[in-house]
C-alpha cells in the first residue's frame, strides 16, 4: 500500500515538474499548464494524505 501511495506522489512531482519545465522547453502546450500544475499538486496532496491515514489506521490496529 505504501508503495502505491509513493508511486502516486511521484506521478503527481512529476506532473508538477514537467509543467514547470515546459515554459522553458515545449513539453505541455500553454492552455494545459495551468490544469497540470492542478492535477500534479492534487496528486501530491492526495497521496501523502492518503499514506497518512493507512499508517494511523496500522497504528491503531496494533494496540
């Protein structure tokens, strides 16, 4: 489960740092940067949360 939390932050940086870099390089064309940088940061965010909230639930299972 934790890996699966990982993979999704990761997607969401990379999403992030592409979107970053495509003002400098053409990766993500101008009207689709804004919604990456949206999606990126909601994935980040939601993957973290999520990894979060398993640990506090593994945690109260073991006492």
């Amino acid at each position: 489960m934790h890996k699966l939390t990982g993979y999704i932050a990761f997607a969401g940086l990379a999403i992030v740092l592409m979107s970053i870099l495509s003002r400098f390089i053409d990766l993500v064309p101008i009207r689709y940067r804004t919604t990456a940088l949206i999606v990126g940061f909601t994935l980040m965010f939601l993957g973290t949360l999520w990894r979060v909230v398993t640990e506090m639930n593994a945690k109260e299972k073991e006492e």
